[in-house]
C-alpha cells in the first residue's frame, strides 16, 4: 500500500516574487534601517542636549537649599544679638565688638604668661584631656558590663535596679565625692566624666546585646560555639550600631560636664577659663567662650559620626 503525504500549496511553495520586487523590498527595508537609525540618533543627541541644559538648574537649587538656610540662621542670631545688644546699652557687646575681640585672642591662641594666664587652645587641650581619659575609662568599664548584663538574665535583673537609681543623678553631684575620695581637682573632675560617661554605654551596649534575634544564638548553640566565639562572631557585630550610639551619647554628655566641673574645681581648662572671664567682666571672651565649646562639641560629635558610618555601613543624612 502507498501512502502519500500531501501539503498545502502556502507551505510548501516559496513565495513568487519578481527581481524587482526583491530589489524593491531590499531598498525599503534599507531605507526605514536608516531612518531608525537617525531617529534613535536624534532621540538620544536631543536627550543629552536636554540633560546638560537641566543638569545646573537641577544642582543649583539642591545647592542653593543646603547654603541659604544655614546663612539665614546665622543672619538671624547675629540680628537677634545686635537687638539685644542694643537692649542692654552695651552691656552685651555687639557681634561686630566680639569678633574684633575674637580676632586678637586667636591670633596667639597658646600663650603661657603664668599657671592662670594662658591662651585659649591650652584650657581647650586641658578639657579635652580629661574628657578622654574619664570617657576612657567608662569605656573600658561599661561596654564590658553592658555585654555582661545583656548577656544573662540574672546580671540583667541585679543591676538594672542599681542602674535606674544612679543614671538620674546630676553629674556635679558626683563631684564632691570625687573631691573628697582623690583629693585633687584634676581627678575629681575625670571621676565626674567617668560617672556621667558611663550610663549611656551600659544601657545601650545591653539592649543592643538583648535584641540579638534567638536564631543566631540557636545556630550557636547546635554549633556547640564557645562563650568567646559568641561574644567576638556574632554579640559584637550585631550590637556595634548599639555600642556606638552609646559613645556618641557618653561623649557629649561628657563635654557638657567638664566645663561645669571646671567651674567648680578650677585650674586650667575652657571651664575655669569662662569663669575667669567672669571675674574679670570680660563678656566677650565669655561670648567667645560659648561658640569654642559649641564648635568642639559639632567637631566631637560629627567625627564620632563619620565613625559609626564606617563601622556600620549606615547613611547617616545630613
């Protein structure tokens, strides 16, 4: 028996075309090639033209809103300053008195005349030192013991009791103590930062510690992990953005401390130096005084800023 497999003439025929009609096609479809080819040319030589002219009207107003506002509020607290001044008969100097006043202080800014007669970068250095070294120090005692505390409950439950007692209480208060403990001002007020310092590392290094999720440390416990490894490979990175917070709080808890505690205890210092100043009714030095701390403090806490970005990989926005 044959078979025969029969196809329908549209599939199986080639199309009929002429050589006219095949060169005809060939040249439209050349054509339209080439059309696309400059419409697309077009499209993207007009879309840089418009990128380059957008481009500076885009940034200057980005600029222009990160300028005009800081300007417009230093023009306002100069304004407000000048009013006031004028309020008060020159009792207050004027903006214009103080920055005159500010320029001859910081042309010899680490002059020594004497024990109680030096410039103003040397009370700042002697501030800064015992800032770091009463910070030092609650680091190295309250990031440990906030781990600690975060780490088991029994510390947890022992010491926060003691901790919501002592964390309320002014830190000048701690200075007598101080004083009366160290026998020297210089100790005492490094006592003062340390005890000021030292609360807001706790607390933030022992929550950061209890927010660990349950999963890592049910990983570490099937994987039978030590107590060191636990700490070092998963407490510590998870808890750094926690820790560093605490930092940023101790150390401008601390700078706001040391120049009342200065106050109190004297010697050399940007605390004793305002209260010199004082003394003596120098109120532009007094002024002067109030933006070297403000300023050292945004150097502080801007540094401790940059710190935390790179330790964690945060977008801090400015």
């Amino acid at each position: 028996m044959v078979s025969a497999v029969f196809h329908s003439p549209l599939e199986s025929a080639p199309p009929l075309t002429s050589g006219a009609e095949r060169s005809a096609t060939h040249s439209i479809a050349a054509n339209a090639h080439g059309a696309s080819a400059k419409t697309v040319k077009g499209i993207e030589t007009t879309a840089a033209n418009v990128a380059s002219a957008t481009g500076p009207q885009r940034d200057f107003p980005v600029l222009w809103l990160r300028v005009l506002p800081p300007l417009l509020g230093l023009a306002l607290l100069a304004l407000i300053w000048e009013v006031v001044s004028i309020g008060t008969k020159g009792s207050i100097p004027s903006p214009r008195e103080t920055f005159l006043q500010a320029v001859v202080l910081f042309s010899d800014p680490f002059y020594r005349n004497g024990p109680n007669d030096q410039g103003v970068g040397w009370n700042v250095l002697s501030s800064l030192k015992r800032v770091a070294l009463g910070f030092g120090l609650a680091a190295i005692v309250g990031i440990p013991v906030g781990f600690l505390i975060g780490r088991f409950t029994f510390l947890s439950r022992m010491f926060n009791p003691l901790i919501s007692l002592m964390r309320p209480v002014s830190p000048l208060a701690w200075l007598p103590i101080g004083l009366l403990v160290f026998k020297g001002a210089d100790p005492a007020a490094i006592w003062t930062i340390f005890i000021c310092s030292i609360w807001p590392m706790i607390i933030n290094t022992a929550v950061g510690v209890q927010r660990v999720p349950q999963d890592y440390m049910n990983v570490a416990r099937v994987l039978n992990l030590s107590e060191w490894k636990i700490v070092t490979k998963i407490l510590f990175p998870s808890v750094l953005p926690y820790m560093l917070t605490g930092v940023r709080l101790a150390v401008g808890t601390a700078w706001l401390v040391i120049v009342a505690a200065e106050m109190l205890t004297g010697g050399v210092g940007i605390g004793f130096w305002v209260w010199d100043e004082w003394n003596n009714l120098n109120v532009k030095n007094i002024i002067i005084a109030i933006f070297v701390i403000g300023i050292v403090g945004l150097m502080l806490e801007y540094a401790l800023i940059k710190l935390a970005t790179a330790f964690t990989f945060e977008e801090v926005k400015s």
